[in-house]
C-alpha cells in the first residue's frame, strides 16, 4: 500500500476486496499461447487487445511507453475538472479471448486512485456461465477515507486464475451516493495498468486447402522447385504453413504475426493472418515417385490440421541406361531407314 501527502489532501490505503482462484486441473487441451499488453509488450508497449468505451466527462488514456510526459499506462479514469460527472458515466476498457477460446491466466501490474469515494474502481474477469472473477473491487461508497483525503495503492505483477473466463474488463464508473446522483470530477480517479499479459487456450485445429492450379498440385510430373498454392484459416490466426509427402517437408511459409516479445508472446488474440498463400515447394527434399501431399497448418497456438491430400508426381534422378535395339538385327543396310526399339523403365 502506498502513502502519501499532497497538499492538503491526506493518501490512505485503500482497501480491496479480491477473489483469487486457485489452480484448477483441467482436461488436456491442444494448444496455449501468451498475448501481452502495455509494458508487458516490450517491443511495442501496443494496447490493441484491448477495445475502450467512455461516456461524457469520463475518458481512456493509452501511454504505455514509460518515456513520456503525464499519467502513463493503459488508464481508465474521469475527466478532471469543475463540475460533475452523471450517475453511471464510465470509462471501461476490455479484452475478449477469440471465439472458441478461453483465458487460463491473467498477470497484472498497475495502480488505483480514488478521490471521491462515489465512483467504483474495478478490474474483473468473466465468461459464460462463470461467476465473475473480482480481481480488484474498490466499492463505491464503502470504506471511505474522511473528507479531504484521497486513497491510493500500487500493486506489483501478479498472477490470476481467471481459467474459463472469456473477456477481462477494467473500468472506473460512478455509482452516486450520499444522496446525490452524480460523482465529482474535480481529483482523479482512475485505474491505471502497466503490465497485462493474458494466457489463452485454444483447441480448434485449423483448415488448410491446396489450389488445384499448379503443375505439382494437378499430378504432372516435375522436378526442381514448384510453386504450391493454399489456403489456411483459424480463429486465432495461421502462424505457417508445411508442405509434407510421405514423411518429408518440402518447404514451408512463415507469416508474419504481431510479436510482443521475440521468445513468440504476440500483441493480441489473432497475432497472424489468415488466407491465401504460396509455398515455394523444394521437391528434391521429398521422395520420388508419385505420393500424396499435404499442406500441414499450425495456428497461434500450436495446433496444426492437415489438407486433403493430392497427388503428386516427382521426379528429380535421371533415368538408368535403356539398351536399345534394331530391327531385323544389326547387318549392314544399303538404304538410311532402319527401326529403333526400347523399353522405358516405370515409374511410379
């Protein structure tokens, strides 16, 4: 807890009533991945996993970068100036986990500040058929500091249980209170987030297809480096794409995703692209022959699913001596027209 004097105003701690949920064994699940938020993002200090809804006199601030002037943070707060804000303004920012997936953990650093006791300053999980998670609850009109003081605290990273949840929402609104209903705008009030990372399990394998509209896809024979068109798509993105035969890759494509930090954290819940792609196929790292082949997709998370399979036909090693021979045997001839004979060898 954080103390301290500005002023005439007084900082005292303020009180939180949190739930944390302890850890839960779960079924095995296919595939988990990380996406962090604000300083937590080290490449970008990028915010877009969040969305933001504010109404008059309340407002959203996204200053992530330490370097910089004012409040930084990803911050929810109202508006200071004269005058008032109505019973219910709001300043709300929240994280949805992508259809089809869940959150598992919720790491947080950040601060709280409360001038006038009327607003709520909350920071919570929820989902479908989930009691929501309380990660911060400072309760409008409870525990109130005297008049003319402010409350105050700042929290070091932690990590929450938030397994199930499906959006995490952070927001500051006014309640009334006192007999009054409204909240005053003169102080600020705010929840201010430095660190955010989220945990996200997913297990919705993804959906390849290869283009029938290059001479490796159709069955011609062929040889050296091929072009293979496909298509991949997934809730939380395609990260690459493999071409395999047998028990060979021939070539892969690696998309580009949006990464929070090189180790492979990402900036939001669908980090890579879906769609159209091209994979330079490198056929002499594949069998011979005629086999099957297959776009293999990983998504986000790790998960892969396989194309349906087409026929392809490689061929990369010359051919063995044919022994040819001539009709009606090899005497002489006194005219230039003779007949060749031979056997190709198979291929298969």
């Amino acid at each position: 807890m954080l103390k301290r004097r500005a002023g005439r105003s007084i900082v005292a701690p303020i009180v939180l009533g949190v739930v944390l949920v302890g850890t839960v064994s779960g079924p095995a699940v296919a595939g988990q991945f990380t996406v962090a938020s604000c300083q937590a993002d080290r490449l970008n200090f990028s915010t877009t996993a969040f969305s933001d809804f504010a109404t008059r006199g309340m407002r959203i601030r996204r200053a992530c970068n330490p370097e910089g002037p004012g409040l930084r943070g990803l911050v929810t707060a109202n508006s200071s100036g004269r005058g008032t804000v109505p019973r219910g303004a709001v300043a709300l920012v929240a994280t949805s986990a992508p259809a089809g997936t869940r959150f598992t953990t919720f790491r947080w650093a950040g601060s709280l500040r409360r001038r006038d006791c009327r607003y709520a300053l909350q920071l919570y999980a929820e989902g479908p058929g989930l009691k929501p998670i309380a990660l911060k609850n400072v309760r409008a009109n409870q525990r109130c500091p005297r008049r003319a003081r402010a409350q105050a605290a700042g929290y070091r990273s932690r990590t929450f249980n938030v397994d199930g949840a499906t959006r995490i929402v952070q927001r500051v609104i006014c309640q009334g209170g006192g007999g009054r209903r409204s909240c005053s705008a003169r102080g600020a009030n705010y929840i201010r987030t430095y660190q955010a990372e989220f945990g996200i399990v997913d297990d919705q394998p993804p959906i390849a297809t290869i283009a029938g509209d290059t001479p490796l896809a159709t069955g011609v024979w062929v040889g050296g480096s091929q072009p293979l068109n496909y298509a991949a798509d997934d809730n939380v993105g395609i990260q690459q794409a493999t071409v395999i035969g047998g028990d060979k890759s021939g070539g892969g494509d690696h998309r580009p995703c949006a990464l929070a930090r090189p180790e492979g954290v990402f900036t939001s819940g669908v980090p890579c692209p879906n769609g159209a792609g091209q994979i330079t196929v490198d056929t002499r790292r594949l069998n011979e022959g005629t086999q099957a082949l297959v776009v293999r997709a990983q998504d986000t998370a790790g998960n892969t699913g396989d194309s349906a399979p087409v026929t392809a036909r490689i061929d990369n090693v010359p051919p063995s001596r044919v022994d040819a021979s001539l009709e009606s045997g090899d005497q002489w001839r006194n005219s230039n027209d003779f007949a060749l004979a031979w056997t190709n060898p198979t291929e298969v």
